[in-house]
C-alpha cells in the first residue's frame, strides 16, 4: 500500500505491516516461522513464560522462527498475575538480549484471562521509567487508555473480546472511542477469528490488529495468514478511503437511473 498510507510508527520504529503475530499454539517451529512470512508482519510476540531464559537460543527456540532483522522481537508477559511478576518477567526478559520493547500482560483470572487494570497502570508507570517500550493489553476502557497515555506507553492494546475466543469485536463502541481520544497507536488485540474481523477492525480506524489463535488453529495457517494480510490491508484502505459512517443513509438510493427507459410508450 505504498503511497496509500502512512507507515505506522511505534515509538522509534516504522511497520509497514499492520498485522502483528502471536507465536503461541503452532504445532512446530517450522510452522510458526512459515506463517510470519505469509502474513508479512513485522512485529512478532513471544510468551516470556515459554523461553528458557537461563538457556542459549538454539534452533528448537521459537526465536528461531523470527527474523530479528526485520521482525520487532515483542516479549510478553503473558501467565503474570501481578504488577510485580510482569515487570520481573520484562526484566529478565531485557537480561538475556531480548530487547526493551514489552507486550504487557497482567491476567490474575486464569478462566477468561482478563486483564487487571490497576495492575497494568502500575506497571507501566516503573517499566516506562526503566525505558522500556511498554505496549499494555487492557480490557476496552477508554478512561485507562488515557491514563497508560499519560503514564508514557508507546501503544494501547484493547482486546476485542476474551483472549483466545474468535468471538470477534465485542466492544466495538468502548473501542471507537479509544481510537477517537487517544494519540498513540490503537491495536486491537485477543478474540479476532475470521478475516472479517480484522477487516471491521482496521475499518473503525485501529492502528494495527494482533493475532495468534485463529492463525495457529485453522486447517491452513500459511493459507490463512494470507487471508487475515489481504482483510489487514482491504479494511485499512476502506478506513482511509471508503464510506463515511455519517454517510449512511436509512432510505434505498438507486445506483443506476430509474427514469428514461421505462417509459410507457402508448
């Protein structure tokens, strides 16, 4: 979409990919690694939980799959239940090399995964301090995504609906308004299943989307990860370019004329 669209930009770094990817699920590595170069992304996150972190990366590492050249490596904290394991998981995390950019995940309820606002703020507020790049999964709430603003994060992540479920955008207005009062980057985030979510998504004006699940489980994930880059760009396009919302209009209007060639010619 060169010339099209803005790149996206996240605190110093430049995406012309508005997919990202999750690492989580996939039957091997070899998948995992075909699947970020059918979907073309460039920012790819890794379960911090998952990764030997007292070990050498080797080719049995998730890291393998990834690129690292042109791929933005994005630990998370994904299983921290508190403010204080998230930030110790970040921590080590930038230790072992592996950078001081943090997807984070603070989720105390271990059924619907939902994350702790409070908690997140909080540790948002010491890694931003510590200069890490902070990207915080949060529940659709425009109040907190203002506060982790103010607190200095490079991006809020919203979650679509629970982390997992393919349920698709259930909080579609709390997430308009995130989209319409923040200033940093909106990507949403958990529950998007078919392309046509990621579509809807980038259509209300997302900054970019976040998959895992729906790629790692379908019949096809390279097949599907060309479809969810194809609906990425076709929903990002209609954003910039397609119909207005206040250009809905409740009354049919033809597309052709319906006068001059039905004529009654007696």
């Amino acid at each position: 979409m060169e010339g099209l669209d803005p790149a996206l930009v996240i605190a110093d770094r430049t995406f012309s990919s508005r997919l990202f990817a999750g690492t989580g699920k996939f039957a091997s590595v070899d998948l995992a690694r075909q699947v970020i170069e059918a979907s073309g992304t460039q920012m790819v996150t890794v379960a911090l939980r998952r990764l030997d972190l007292q070990a050498n990366l080797d080719e049995q590492s998730i890291l393998s799959a990834i690129d690292q050249s042109r791929i933005q490596l994005l630990p998370n904290t994904s299983g921290a239940r508190t403010a204080e394991e998230a930030i110790r998981l970040a921590r080590l995390a930038r230790s072992i090399g592996a950078g001081h950019w943090v997807k984070l995940e603070v989720t105390p309820d271990p059924v619907y995964l939902l994350p702790d606002g409070a908690e997140t703020l909080k540790a948002s507020e010491i890694l931003v301090k510590e200069g890490f790049v902070v990207l915080p999964y949060i529940h659709a709430d425009p109040v907190l995504a203002l506060r982790l603003q103010d607190a200095g994060v490079a991006a809020v992540m919203p979650l679509g609906s629970p982390i997992g479920s393919n349920q698709g955008i259930k909080h579609r207005e709390s997430i308009e308004i995130i989209i319409e009062q923040v200033t940093v980057p909106v990507v949403v985030d958990a529950g998007l299943g078919q392309p046509s979510h990621v579509a809807q998504a980038m259509e209300m004006g997302a900054s970019a989307v976040l998959l895992n699940t729906a790629l790692a489980t379908s019949r096809q994930p390279v097949v599907m990860a060309r479809a969810f880059a194809q609906a990425c760009e076709a929903g990002r396009l209609a954003y910039l370019y397609g119909i207005e919302m206040r250009e809905r209009k409740w009354q049919a209007q033809a597309s052709s004329p319906l006068t001059g060639f039905l004529r009654d010619e007696n």
